[in-house]
C-alpha cells in the first residue's frame, strides 16, 4: 500500500475506518461495534466481548485482530484492533443486533472491492484516477499522481524485501528523504499547507510531486545498485537519494527566485477555488 492512510467508508451513515495492511482491508473493530451496538462505549463492550467468548466457547477472538496504526478524530494515529472481512464476519455473529446480517452483505462487498484490485490492479488504477477526476484534479496533475504513487510501491515493496517491517519503519525512511528533498519531515510539510487529515501528497503541485518522485526514485535506485539491506543502510541511502532530488530543487529556487516548498493546497476554501 501507498502512505497507509486510513480510509473512511460509511455504512448507515455511520462512519468505518480502514487500511490496507498485508494487501488486504482490515477494518476498525471497535468502529463496527458503534455501528452495530449504539454503545455509548464501544471499547468496553468489545473487552467485555473478548471475555465472554474466551469463557463460554473457548474462542480467543483476540487472535484474529492486530493492533494498526488508524488516524483518529484529533488527526493522530492511534493502535487499534483491527481484523480483516473474514475476521469481523466471525465477531459480528457474537452481537445480537438486527443490522449484523445487513453489515455482513456490505462487508462482503467493500472486502471483495479489494480483492478484485489485487487480481486486476488495472481496476485500482481506474478508480483512483476516477475518483482524483471527481475531485477536480487536472488530467496533467493525475498523471503525475499515479506515476507517483507507482514510484511509492516499488520503493516500499524494496524496503519490505530489504529489512523494514513496521509501518514505524517506513516513516522513519519517508521522512529522512523528505528531509534531504525539501527540508522538511511529512508532518512539518502537512502544518506548512495546513493539513490535519488528508493525503499530504494530494495537496502537492507539479513540482512538489516531480521533487518527491526524484526522492523517491533516486532511493530505490540506490538500494538495488548497492544491495543496501537492514534498517541503518536503508536510512543512508534515504537520505543520499533525498539529496538527490534536494540539490535539484536548490538549483531550480535559485534560477526562479522562489521556493518550490508551497503552503498551497487543494482544500476548498473561498479562497483556494482556484487551484483545482
């Protein structure tokens, strides 16, 4: 996945988060509980659950769950149950609530979404670009999206390989080369333009997102040349192939006499109309 965000989808107008973790969605057990249950605490109905399987079927539900990282209401990330389509079809059948066989169905389609993506990644493609479309994104700027986000992938699927694991991991390497390419950590870049919940990388213009493919691009390149393995290597290399893309963009902020680092973003404000 590209930038483990969470992602939002509704159901009954109540709101479920997700992220893809392992090349499948995992879903936010607590947030299915306050769909189904109306619990003013879904955090203790769900401790209490875990109890009364463990004691009257011997089931550990437990096992079928993992702590992820899901971004709260405040904008922080937060570790969280989470448990896959099949996962929360085994925790649903333990709550006596009238809407577990209408969940069930959507759960079966946001989940087979997924899946269809995964065998047909040509699908994904379509309906990101579809839904940047919707957004008002020009077809230059989602060209350049895309191309992106597939440069993202092949740096991530090498760091998998290479030895990074966590999720922490990543960050750690993401914000050693935006450091080097704009001087700036992704959290300090999201304060810059303002951002609290979005996709950092949604709000870039032309040339934000052509110096972070540099980055990013340059990084990949040095780990294959180099055989670069284990997490102290990978952040070396990070950093020289953020240099990369920084001295770059020195180069050009000399030649135009500005900064190429934007507070610009795609937020529709009165007075951000037009940007899309």
């Amino acid at each position: 996945m590209t930038d483990q965000e969470t992602r939002i989808v509704f159901f009954r107008k109540k709101g479920i988060r997700k992220i893809i973790h392992e090349k499948e969605w995992w879903f936010s057990v607590i947030d299915v509980i306050a769909v189904l249950t109306d619990s003013l605490n879904p955090n203790d109905y769900w401790y209490k659950m875990t109890i009364r399987a463990k004691n009257e079927d011997g089931i550990e539900l437990s096992t079928i769950c993992r702590r992820l990282k899901l971004e709260s209401s405040d904008g922080k990330k937060y570790e969280t149950d989470c448990t896959t389509t099949e996962g929360l079809f085994r925790i649903v059948q333990s709550i006596p609530s009238p809407t577990v066989e209408p969940l069930k169905r959507w759960l079966a389609r946001v989940g087979y979404e997924r899946v269809q993506e995964i065998e047909n990644p040509e699908l994904a493609t379509k309906r990101t670009r579809m839904l940047y479309k919707l957004k008002g994104y020009s077809d230059d700027w989602i060209e350049k999206r895309m191309r992106g986000i597939a440069i993202r992938e092949e740096l991530t699927d090498e760091w998998q390989n290479r030895g990074a694991r966590e999720q922490r991991d990543y960050e750690i390497l993401t914000a050693e080369i935006s450091k080097a390419t704009f001087g700036i950590t992704p959290s300090q870049y999201k304060k810059h333009k303002n951002l609290k919940r979005q996709n950092l990388r949604d709000h870039m213009d032309d040339l934000e997102l052509i110096f972070t493919m540099l980055g990013e691009r340059s990084t990949t390149e040095i780990h294959r040349t180099e055989s670069s393995r284990g997490m102290p290597k990978l952040k070396d290399d990070a950093k020289i192939g953020g240099d990369i893309a920084g001295g770059a963009r020195k180069k050009l902020e000399r030649r135009i006499g500005r900064s190429v680092v934007s507070k610009k973003n795609f937020l529709k404000k009165p007075e951000n109309k037009k940007l899309l």
